[in-house]
C-alpha cells in the first residue's frame, strides 16, 4: 500500500504526542468552534486504524476495510448523482432542498459541517469527485469515521432520530466525544488520542444498538409537483422497521449481520492499544455489488481512492454474503399429469428484512427452466438478457407497466419478481422517488416473524401478495404448472433466486436527461449489464417420466 505523506505526518504525531505534548489534552478543552475541527476526515483515523492483523495474519485494518465499502464510498456512487440530478431537473424549484436532503446520506461529513455553519449542502458544486484525503475533502469522505463514531444515543430507534436525524454534540463541546465499544487502554492512550484528533474515545453500548444504522436507514421522502409543492410522502426505505417487525428485533442486530466479528483478539488500533476480543471489521457488507464494480472500473472519473484490491475484496465480500446469507430455494411437490408438470418453488427469506430491501430499485426473482430427457427445454421463465433486462418482464418492456405477484405460473412470459413499483399521485408507475406517493406492488420476501396482517403501514405488502396464503413471514411459494407437450422425461427442473441491485427500467428511466451524470450512468449501466445479476441461491429436481 503507497502511503500518503499526510497519513505519515498523523502517524508520527501519534507516535510521539504523548511524549512532547502531554499537557495538550487539557488544552484541547478551550480548542476552537469551527466545523472542520469537529467533524474531521477520515485520513485523520486512517493512519492509527490500519495495519490490523489477526493471529493468522488475516488484514483486517478498519481503514483499509471501510475505504473499500459503500460507506466510503456513498458520494461517490454514480447511481446516486445521477438519481440526484434527475430530481433536481425534475423539480428544479427545489433543487437546493433536494441537494440537501440527498446530501445527508450520502454526504454526510460535508452536510454536517454545513448543517453547524447554518446552510444547505451544495451536492453539484462539488461534483465531479476528486481523489483526495486532504483536510478539505470531506464531500468525498462519504459517510466518514467523524460521523457514525459522533452520534449521540439520544432518541435512536425512534422516529424522531430517522431520515438522518441523530443527534450529535454541539459544536462548545471540547474535547468531542468518539464512541465506540471499547475504553481507551490507558488514559494516555485516550489522551493522545484527543491531541492527534480531538476526539476524547468514550464507551458506549449505542454503538451497538440497530437504533443507530436505522437513523439512517429508515427514510420518508417527500413527492413533489408543479412549483415545488408537496403532494405527499414515500416510506422509501424501511429496512429498521422491517427488522423491528420480524424474529430478528431482539436476536440480532445491524451490526452483528453487516459488522462481522475478526477472528480472535486483534488491536484496535497500530498504536497503543493491545489486543483484544471483539472487534468488528468495518466492511459493511451490503448488497450492491454493481456499484463496487463500478467504482473500480471507473475509478478516475469517479474520483475513487480505494485501491483495486481493495474494490475486489469488497466485490467476493459482497458476493460470498449474498449467496451464504440471503435466501434458500427448495423445489417440492412436484408431479406429472398428463401433458402437464406441476411443481411449487418455495424462497425463504434468511435476512432480518425484505428480501431484497432498502433503495427501490433492487429487485429479486425466479429462473425456472424445465428441460426434456433429450435436452430441449420445455419451459423457461424469468430469463436474463444481456441488457440487464428480464425477458416478459412487462416493466422492463413498457416503463408504464409492470408485472403482477403471481401465486400460480403457467407460461413462460409470467416472471415471479419480488420487487417494489412506486406509483405517483395518479396511480402511474415511476421511479422517480420524488413523484412517488404510494406503492402499486411490494411482494418482497417477508422475513421470519413479519405478519403482514398487522404490519404498519409504511412495511405494508401490496397488491396481490397481500391475499397470497403462500406468502407469509419468512417465505414465498409459487406453483408452477406448465404444457410439456410430447416431450418426454425424466424432466430436469432447476429454480434459481437472480438479484439485481438496479433494474433495467431503473436505470434507463435516466436516459432522458442530458446531463452528465444521469448519461454517465447509463452508460455504465450498458457496459455492465449483462452482469448486473448475481444467482443467490438454486435447487434441481427430477420429475418421473411417467405421466
């Protein structure tokens, strides 16, 4: 790894203000009031947080980790820009709350520093995204060390604190407070610590609570019409709530699933600190494999710092997690009668969520081929083309479409998709997030627990899977029953779970806007599209050739 000169001149500060600065922690408390100083970058962390090693050797330096994670990485995601410019040529008049409310999320540092300093976030003046980690980099930081580490417990896990509305301490406080699961190892540890960063290391059980990534991950977006004016509101992402209406809320936390525990006792830092159990890597495992690749292919134009490697490892990380931790497909029940095969494809949903969940434009669904004892394939529905689309998918087709829950399948242009389809104030379909007021379909894969008789509104199923008996907490049954024809078996049937973390009509929907980061994308998108899916999970069966 090339090291940069400025994470060399933070290490040897760190080295050694203990010893020529002793006193300067006290000194920290009278330290000034500026924004930058109280929400710094993550260089800052970077060069104390890595060089973490297990007992076996295993890298697994927090620096490191997270730079290769959407976290770091979430301003700059070139599906987001481009999302974020389609909504502000959509509703130009409120382009700068728009940049706003985006930029809390995906800028957090730099929205927090303006939100202190009394003004908006300016998302396109600092596009397009440099390579930096200087002092002033902080729209690029994405969400950065300075941010989770400095959230306050007050009020999380409550609607008060969701759309990224956690608490942080006022910009008097001297020296700030960075919380995590562990206490310094010594007070000169810590107070070295508040001299190199001026943050003083605080425990806290917080930072282990869901409540903390639900402030972020629980948003209600705002539909707009002519003027700017309001129209109503998207429950958009609900992933904490989703959890707390399931078996996991109480079992199994954000963290324990997405933080994963290092093997063995491991320092939390390359200085002064010794080591010990449970630290959690900073991979923030996640489901977007398609921007990881992204970023990686495009590193320059994307301003990206992460080493490819690094990219990489988040890529097999991501991929590993998907297809170990995500779902299970069986085949059951399957009969011959006649021309006609009979058999149910049944999902289970091994996630503490919908399944799949968070921004709408994810999507899951069902390949299922039949093949005859001679080879032909006698059936096959939900296959994916090259563009990213799915073949008789109607949305795909016609963006004013969209194709229906089915509890039974019998033609091969009827796809099982478990996926979200906003509607606007008319009932038309869209995918613009701030013309959406409603859901016209959510049949995503409840997980165990989740009764969607008594779901809140804002997690409601809707449309045909709501009166579905084979959807319920933790699963998804469909019947498939199709015309073999005079083909003759033993048939070979082979169901497979696809996932996509942008769908075709998501990211095309982008097309008509000339601008360069909506063109950009799609352009992307294009380059990557026949490998924009990933298979989760599969089942095979046979089926006699006695009819």
């Amino acid at each position: 790894m090339t090291c940069r000169p400025s994470l060399i001149l933070h290490a040897l500060i760190a080295a050694f203000s203990c010893f020529l600065l002793p006193n300067a922690a006290g000194a920290q408390n009278t330290g000034d009031n500026s924004s930058a100083s109280a929400y710094r970058v993550s260089s800052l962390c970077y060069a104390c947080h890595s060089n973490l090693k297990t007992a076996t050797g295993e890298d697994v330096s927090i620096g490191k980790e997270w730079r290769g994670s959407l976290m770091a990485n979430a301003s700059r995601d070139p599906y987001w820009q481009g999302s974020v410019r389609r909504e502000a040529l959509d509703h130009p008049e409120v382009s700068g709350v728009i940049q706003n409310d985006c930029g809390s999320c995906h800028m957090p540092l730099q929205h927090l520093r303006d939100k202190a300093d009394g003004h908006e976030t300016e998302v396109f003046k600092y596009l397009p995204m440099k390579a930096e980690l200087g002092p002033d980099s902080a729209p690029e930081d994405g969400v950065s060390c300075a941010v989770c580490h400095q959230v306050e417990p007050t009020g999380l896990g409550t609607p008060a604190t969701y759309n990224g509305n956690f608490a942080v301490a006022p910009l008097t406080e001297h020296p700030r407070a960075a919380f995590g699961p562990f206490a310094a190892n010594s007070d000169r540890a810590n107070q070295t610590h508040v001299v190199t960063t001026g943050y003083s290391i605080r425990p806290s059980s917080h930072m282990g609570d869901a409540g903390l990534c639900g402030s972020c991950h629980t948003l209600t977006t705002i539909a707009r019409g002519p003027g700017g004016k309001e129209l109503g509101k998207l429950p958009e992402q609900m992933v904490y709530v989703e959890w707390l209406h399931s078996d996991y809320n109480g079992k199994q936390t954000c963290q324990q699933c997405h933080m994963p525990v290092a093997a063995g006792q491991v320092a939390l830092a390359s200085l002064m600190s010794s080591p010990r159990d449970g630290l959690r890597r900073h991979t923030f495992t996640g489901a977007n494999f398609l921007i990881e690749v992204m970023l990686d292919a495009h590193r320059d134009e994307l301003g990206v710092t992460a080493h490819s490697d690094e990219l990489a490892a988040a890529v097999e990380r991501t991929t590993q997690f998907l297809q170990s931790q995500s779902a299970r497909v069986t085949l059951n029940t399957a009969r011959v009668s006649g021309e006609e095969l009979t058999f149910a494809v049944k999902v289970e949903n091994l996630t503490g969520h919908k399944l799949p969940t968070s921004f709408p434009s994810r999507r899951a669904w069902l390949h299922v081929t039949v093949i005859a004892a001679d080879g032909q394939v006698v059936f096959e529905s939900g296959k994916l083309n090259p563009d990213g689309s799915i073949a008789g998918n109607a949305n795909d087709t016609d963006p004013r479409r969209y194709s229906p829950h089915y509890t039974k399948i019998t033609k091969a242009d009827e796809v099982q998709i478990f996926e979200p389809i906003l509607g606007d104030v008319d009932g038309h379909v869209t995918t613009g997030l701030l013309s959406a007021v409603q859901y016209l379909k959510d049949n995503r894969i409840l997980p165990k627990g989740f009764d969607k008789n008594s779901a809140p509104a804002e997690i409601a199923v809707h449309g045909e899977a709501s009166t579905d008996a084979g959807f319920i907490a933790g699963s998804s049954t469909t019947t498939y029953t199709i015309n073999a024809g005079a083909a003759k078996g033993p048939f070979h049937i082979a169901a497979e779970l696809v996932y996509q973390p942008i769908g075709f009509r998501w990211a095309h929907n982008l097309e008509p806007y000339k601008e360069a980061e909506p063109e950009r994308f799609v352009d992307y998108y294009n380059q990557a599209a026949a490998h924009s899916a990933l298979v989760l999970t599969h089942a095979d069966a046979q089926m006699s050739a006695e009819r």
